[in-house]
C-alpha cells in the first residue's frame, strides 16, 4: 500500500492568510494525487485532481502543485468558508489511500 | 446533475453483517467506478473498494476477507456487505463516484453518508 502522510496535523490561521498544506507519499504517485475538503457531519468535497486541476466551481484561490512524491495544496487569501478538514488522497494504485488530514481552525 | 443516495441498517451487533446500498440518481450508471469509503468517529477516511458496471471489483486488503461489492444494473443501485463486523467497524459509511467516466480514481460524488455503530 502507498503511505501518504500529510502536514501539519492541524493549523491555526486567520482570514486573508495565506496557508499551505504538505502531502507525502511513500512512492512516487506521477501526479495521481486529489484534495478533499470535508466539513462536520457532511462528505468529503472534491478540490483538486490530477495533483493541479481544479474540480468544477471550485474556487481559483485554491491551488495545488507539486510532482513525484510531494505534494502541495495552497489557500492564496483563506475565507471564513474555508475552516474545514483537507485530505489528500492517491489514486495511483488500488488500495486508493487517504492523507490523516488537516484541521483548518480560526486563529 | 447525478445524485448518490444511501440507505441501510444504522445499529449492528458484533458478528453481523454490514449491509448498505446506494442509488444512483440523475446520471448515468455505466462506465463508471463506484466506491465505498468509511471514516470512524473522529478518524480519517479509509477507502473499502470499488466496483464497475463489469463487475470489476478492487478491495482494500485489509479488509476483503470480509467485504463483498455488487452492482445491480436494473435498479441503478451499488451495495456494500461487510461480515463479521466488529466495533471497529463503527463508523460513518458514504458511497462515491469518480468524478467522470475513465477517471482514476478521484472522487468527483458522494452519497450523504451513514453512520454505522456495532454495539452488543
């Protein structure tokens, strides 16, 4: 199974900053890569895929990069809407597996 | 615009069978991979498997000893059997789609979720 590892665990952060979120996997995923964003008691919402491709509606302030192993996901100016958990997620090979995620909480 | 929604028995107790289905609305069924994930109270999300129109299945291996996906084509329903469930098996089960036809694997659709607790 591929390990992906996500940091920070959580983060503290306020309106208009900008916050980064690191995704490691144990092997390289050729940019099989998505972010999820997932609020209390709802499913997960699909972010990116393709490791930089924004899914429909999603907003441009959100941005993703990276390749090989590391990936990145960027919040250029975070919005009170924003505060959530964030997952990533491979799908390079089955078992398809998930980062632990990130809390994103109001400083 | 395509609708997942799910339904099945929300209290188990230890030795039973998990049994959830999801239905497929507003979009088509064919060509697509279907999935189940789970997330324990308070945990992350753990992906269950797949299964496409073929019947082509993926399992987690963790897992698969216990876990059966089926399609029912007539009925645009995908379903999920989980046996011999133990409390930690307790947590909230959604179904998903990936996001168009021949992706790989991101999950574009999911179904609300339901929470389920095995408890003697």
């Amino acid at each position: 199974d591929i390990q992906m590892t996500q940091s920070p665990s959580s983060l503290s952060a306020s309106v208009g900053d900008r916050v980064t979120i690191t995704c490691r996997a144990s092997q390289d995923i050729s940019y099989f890569l998505a972010w999820y964003q997932q609020k209390p008691g709802k499913a997960p919402k699909l972010l990116l895929y393709s490791a930089s491709r924004l899914d429909s509606g999603v907003p441009s302030r959100f941005s993703g990069s990276g390749s090989g192993t590391d990936y990145t996901l960027t919040i250029s100016s975070l919005q009170p809407e924003d505060f959530a958990t964030y997952y990533c997620q491979q799908y390079y090979s089955t078992p398809r597996t998930f980062g632990q995620g990130t809390k994103v909480e109001i400083k | 615009q395509v609708q997942l929604q799910q339904w099945g028995a929300g209290l188990l107790k230890p030795s039973e069978t998990l049994s959830l289905t999801c239905g497929v609305y507003g979009g088509s069924f064919s060509g697509y991979y279907w999935s189940w994930i789970r997330q324990p109270p308070g945990k992350g999300l753990e992906w269950i498997g797949e299964i496409n129109l073929s019947g082509s299945t993926n399992y987690n291996p963790s897992l698969k000893s216990r876990v059966t996906i089926s399609v029912d084509t007539s009925k645009n329903h995908f379903s999920l059997k989980l046996s011999s469930v133990t409390a930690a098996d307790t947590a909230v089960y959604y179904c998903a789609r990936e996001r168009v036809k021949g992706g790989f694997g991101e999950l574009g659709y999911w179904g609300q979720g339901t929470l389920v607790t095995v408890s003697s």
